[in-house]
C-alpha cells in the first residue's frame, strides 16, 4: 500500500516500505473499491472514512494508493479483487436440481442451467426439491457479505402445504420454532390463504438453517408440498421463467452492494 498526503495532509505508507515518488504509485483505494463493483467513488470514500476498509491488515485513509497486484484489500474483513469481469445472473431454478459447482454422485446441478463462460458459482442454496431466485456470480466478496449472518438479507418465499394450521401454529412460527441447531429467529409469516387442511403461506426470513421452512412447518403439523424462493434481497423473479436466467441490471448490482 502506498500511503500519500491528501487532502487532510495525512501520510501514510508504501508496499514494501518505499514511497511513491511523487505519491502517484497505484490506483487510488476509492477508485479500486469503485472498480471492483463496490459502488459510485464517492460511496467508497464513505467506506474508507468509515474505517471499513483495511490494506495489508492496516485500517485505510482517503488518500491511500494500492497496488492490486501486491495488496491485499478487505471491506469489512472480506477480501476484494478487481480482477477480471465480474458477473451477476439471477436463475429461476426448477426442482431436481442440486445447487453446487459440480455434484460427485452424477447429479444434475444449478450450473448445468447457467450456459455462461468462466468460473461461476450459486450464492447460498436451495435444496433439491425447492423452486425459486437463485443468484449466480463470479463475485466472492458480494457473495460472502450476502452470506454473512451479521447483514440478515431478507428471503421471501411462497409455500403450499397440508395439514391444518392453529393461531398456536402460525404464532410458533412468527416467534421462532426450537430446532436441532437452536432456536429459529422470529419471522414473517402471513396466511394468503386457507382451506380446510391446505394453506399457502408466505414466510420472510433473515437466516437460512438447512431445509429450515420445511422443519419449521413439520413442527407445527403442516407437510410442505411446494416452495419457492420468491424474493431475494432487492431481486424477484418477475421476468424470468422457470429453467431460465438473466444478467443482473447495473441498478440491481449496485443495490446488492450498496446493502449495509
């Protein structure tokens, strides 16, 4: 990292101990963190003045320079890159699919539906049998800010299911239901429609414990039937058909990232 005077007069340091001369060495931090999909240059500043940004383990100032080749950048302890094309694809996965890279039992993957070049990979997953948005990147630092349990990222989902369903049920479910794992954290659940023993309901969660919908309504008495991931984040699936992608809009990246 080189550290230059700016605009506050503060100095600071340079990969492997030298200055720069003139202190033009490297890219400016913002515009690295802006090249990197991180935002506009000045919502990089924003981080950098935030102290959320460090360089070789050292907290950056307005002002550093980096080299990409030699720096290591983080944002919140999470490693950025600005190398190569970065991608974003938003499928409407189907059923029977396993959401990884490559399965070693042979078995159709999420991947299998993304016909695109270079090293792409699911954000998060859905299980087998489950429907629904699916977003797909080359991007490991969006990737893992969205995983990360500290940002709680918002999951919409639709589920059918049979069995009945009591004011108890519906209240456990809101409130958290006790799994293996622990206890669930509380949720959004609305009733969009009941008969008899069917119901489709709608659940908005903040975590994302293994097959969680389904265990959460096998605990209250209601078999899932059906369930399908309808919103992710600020994404939906209006506009895409089941089996198909899309590339993300600039507007959607920049939402993504923008999301604190």
């Amino acid at each position: 990292m080189t550290r230059v005077s700016g605009k506050d007069g503060g100095k600071g340091y340079a990969a492997g101990g030298e200055a720069s001369a003139g202190g033009t060495a490297g890219l400016r931090l913002q515009k690295f963190l802006a090249e990197a999909g991180l935002g506009s240059r000045r919502r990089c500043e924003r981080l950098i003045e935030d102290g959320r940004v460090a360089v070789n383990g050292r907290t950056a100032r307005l002002g550093d320079r980096v080299d990409p080749q030699r720096d290591r950048v983080t944002v919140d302890g999470i490693p950025v890159s600005a190398e190569g094309e970065k991608k974003y694809f938003l499928l409407f996965k189907p059923p029977g699919y396993i959401t990884t890279v490559r399965d070693n039992r042979g078995r159709p993957t999420v991947m299998d539906l993304v016909h695109e070049e270079g090293r792409l990979f699911p954000v998060g997953r859905l299980d087998k049998d489950t429907r629904g948005l699916l977003l797909i990147t080359n991007d490991g630092y969006l990737a893992h800010k969205l995983l990360h349990p500290s940002r709680g990222v918002e999951k919409t989902y639709l589920v059918q299911a049979e069995g009945y369903l009591t004011p108890q049920g519906l209240s456990r479910l809101r409130k958290g239901i006790r799994l293996e794992e622990g206890t669930t954290a509380p949720a959004k659940v609305r009733v969009l429609a009941k008969k008899g023993d069917r119901c489709l309901l709608e659940f908005t969660l903040h975590e994302g414990k293994k097959r969680q919908i389904r265990r959460m309504c096998a605990a209250v008495g209601l078999e899932v039937r059906d369930l399908i991931r309808t919103r992710f984040g600020p994404l939906d699936l209006r506009g895409v058909k089941e089996g198909e992608y899309r590339p993300l809009t600039p507007e959607e990246v920049r939402e993504l990232m923008e999301m604190d």
